[in-house]
C-alpha cells in the first residue's frame, strides 16, 4: 500500500511552476503560479496531484478516507526553500570578530592578520569528526525550521587534503542522516593558508594536484568554488582551479566580485559556472555576459547587511536578463544567521526585488543554480514531495514581516519534519 499525504485547502498555494526547463529571468521571475484554495496530494514521497481543492477532492475520492492530512486552511504553501550557497560546516564561532569590526576593522583586516577563514579553519582542524558533525547538525535543524528543505555546503575550512575531506565526509553524513537534503561543493580554494602567503601558487597546485583528484575519486562534491578576490585568489588562478576541476566533471561556482569589483563575473561566464555568488562589486559588463551565458547569480545580501558594504544590483540583473537565485551565504565571520526568509525581506528593501522575485529566488531559481530544479524549487507533479506551510494568509507577509519566523509545517518527502513549528524527527 503506497503512503498519501494530503495537504489541502491552503488559502494560497504558491506552485511556482513552469520554469523546471530553464530558470526563471526578467519578468518570468515574478511568476509564481498561484492557486486559490489549493489542494496537493504527495504520494509515497513524490507530488501525485496538484490544484484547486473541490477539482482535486472529486477527482482523487478514492484517496481520501486512507490518506493523511493536513488541513492549509487559512495558510500558505510554497515550495520547501532551497537555500545554494552555505558554508555550514564548521566548528567554533566569530562573534569576537564582530566586535572589532564593529570599531572599525574590515572583514579583510581581520583574515590577512590570521583571523577570519583562518580563525575557522584553525577550530574545524582542531575539531574531531563527532563534533564537527553535531556543531553542524544544530544549523541543519534551524534550516529546517525555518522552511528549508534543500541546501548547498561548501568545504573551505580544512585547506588541507585531509580536513578538506573531513569536511566532505561531514557533509555526506549529514546529508544520509538528516532529512534536510545537502549538496556538497569543494572549496579548498576559500583561503591561501598563512603558510602559503608567500607563494600563493604553490597553494594553487595543492589543490589542483593533491585535493581534486582525492575529492573527485571519493565523489565528494559536486561543484567545485572558489574565493575570487583581491588578496584571496586572482581571475587567472581562479580559472585555472575551476578549467581543473571540470576535467573531473566538478562543475565550476565563483565567489565573484564581493568585496571589490575584480572580473569574477566575466570568469564566470568564461568558464561556464552554474552560478557567480555575492557580486555586490559585479562590473556592468559582467552582469552583460553572465546574461549572455545564462550564469545564475547567486545574490547574498545577509552578507552586504552584516558587513554593512553596498547591496549586489539585483535589479539591473533581473532586467539585464541575469537568472537570480537568493541565499544566506550561512558561514561564522560574513553572515551568521540561517534565516533564508530574512534574506527576502533584505532582496525586497535593499535590493529593489519584488515579493514574487524573491519567492522565485529561493525556491525555483535556487534548485537550478544547484542543478537540481528536476525534482525540487516548484510544486509540479513528479517532484519531491517538499513542501512548507506558512501560519500567514497570503505570501506578501513572507517578505513584509521581518525577524519572524512564519514556518509553522515543512514537509520533506512527503513527511512532516517540523509540525506546529516543532521539530519532528
Ligand atoms: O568564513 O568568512 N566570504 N567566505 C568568503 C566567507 C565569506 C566565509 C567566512
Ligand atoms: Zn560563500
């Protein structure tokens, strides 16, 4: 007998379907496919039926009386978040870090005297499998309570082979224990550790030679990232870890342009990455190619509001035709917070997004900037039975009260995972 899981009757249900081909660009990105008094039927996991609730109800009869149900009355549904762009794997904190810059010292400041990616990859080294892997799992927990049912993760704080993998093997884990879904990237090019300063590329070769090949064979990742920046990693030595990476099939991510405008977004175009992330500094001819190219960018703005710099210009993006995908960038020194419905908020006020764009963004958009929007990001028949109940009677109020959380039921699979805002796993 197959399990049936029936949510019926939300006030509004946000389907955000249509764009699973390509994502969603310009005014497609404020499509949101709503449906009046709708009705999903998840069946053994997967979405079996889909639409206005009397129009589901007679032609699904027979399903009822054995089904399950929850009752979306007076509420709304969306597509379980996906959040592409995290780095939640990691051991200790940087509050103190916080409060230096809140006297005056830059984020850069703080990494090149030794703090910032060092200061955590100094406690993710120290850290033992177990605790890296609890210390994670709390942040796991708080996405899904706040409605987030898939997300990106990035290594970046072992920098060395064997706590880069560390790291990953944290992340597999994590992702067969725990219902939230995670999909892991490489990043051993986040930092060149303080023993490389003087010969950053000879830190490059590392990572091309001795982490690559181990990442790849263990089937680690399935993206490969790296920190584009002044200081950080140069366009040249970016392309050439990313041109490395695609030999094994590791498709190439950039953080681009973040702190100051420095051809990342061009880089991402060259190189064909599924994403360019931050481009808070991306140039007017980058925005251009990546349009060109169809490169999602993967906008961060938690990270503008914590480092208090300028907001990525999401609107020319959109109207340049730039695919645009929201996330928390969640990591302990940029931005420290999980909240991917904050991260809304921030995309509507600051960043001149509408209501509808943002919802696109962290559904639809995000699922493709991860290559996974055939089965996740939109409430299709044939998907994964991923679903969030907001306690709100319309989705204007997602983005319209800020600091709350709204999440009151995420379904994932086609099980209840946070019931009545509570945990249930
Ligand atoms: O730990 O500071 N920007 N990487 C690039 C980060 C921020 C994470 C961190
Ligand atoms: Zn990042």
């Amino acid at each position: 007998m197959t399990s049936i899981l029936i949510i019926s009757n939300a006030t509004q249900l946000i389907t955000v379907s249509g764009h699973s081909e390509q994502p969603a660009t310009r005014d497609k990105m404020g499509d949101i496919n709503i449906i009046e008094n709708g009705t999903v039927i998840i069946e053994d996991g997967k979405i079996l039926a889909v639409g206005q609730h009397d129009h589901i109800r007679s032609e699904y009869e027979s399903l009822w009386e054995r089904a399950e149900h929850i009752d979306a009355s007076g509420k709304v549904v969306t597509p379980g978040l996906v959040d592409p762009h995290t780095h939640i794997v990691y051991a200790g904190s940087r509050e103190n870090e916080y409060a230096m810059r809140l006297q005056g010292k830059t984020y850069m400041e703080i990494m090149n005297a030794g703090g910032g990616i060092h200061a955590t990859t100094r406690a993710t080294q120290q850290a033992s499998f177990e605790e890296l892997y609890e210390q994670s799992k709390r942040r796991m927990n708080q996405f899904l309570l706040h409605g987030v049912t898939t997300i990106e993760a990035k290594s970046g704080y072992g920098l060395t082979v064997e706590d880069e993998l560390k790291q990953l093997e944290v992340a597999k884990k994590l992702n067969e224990d725990h219902p939230l879904d995670l999909v892991s990237t490489f990043m051993g090019a986040h930092a060149v550790p303080m023993d490389y300063k003087d010969n950053p590329d000879d830190f490059v070769d590392y990572v091309i030679d001795e982490m690559l090949p181990i990442v790849a064979e263990k089937e680690l990742a399935v993206f490969n990232d790296v920190f584009c920046e002044r200081g950080v990693f140069t366009p040249e030595q970016s392309k050439r870890i990313l041109e490395a990476g695609k030999k094994y099939d590791l498709i190439p991510k950039i953080h681009a342009d973040e702190i100051e405008p420095y051809g990342g977004a061009e880089l991402a175009a060259e190189v064909g990455a599924i994403s360019a992330d931050h481009l808070l500094k991306a140039s007017d001819e980058g925005i251009k190619q990546m349009a060109e190219k169809g490169v999602i960018g993967v906008l961060l703005p938690g990270t503008a509001f914590f480092l208090m710099a300028e907001y990525a210009r999401a609107r020319k993006m959109i109207d340049s035709g730039v695919p645009v995908a929201l996330s928390t960038d969640a990591n302990p020194g940029s931005s420290p917070t999980i909240s991917l419905p904050f991260i809304m908020n921030l995309g509507c006020l600051n960043m001149g997004m509408t209501p509808e764009e943002v919802i696109t963004a962290t559904t639809i958009n995000a699922a493709h900037a991860i290559g996974q929007a055939d089965t996740i990001g939109s409430i299709e028949e044939g998907k994964a039975g991923d679903l969030t109940i907001f306690d709100v009677p319309n989705y204007l109020m997602l983005s319209y009260h800020y600091g709350m959380n709204h999440v009151d039921t995420v379904i994932k699979g086609g099980i209840s995972v946070v019931k009545n805002t509570q945990l249930n796993i």
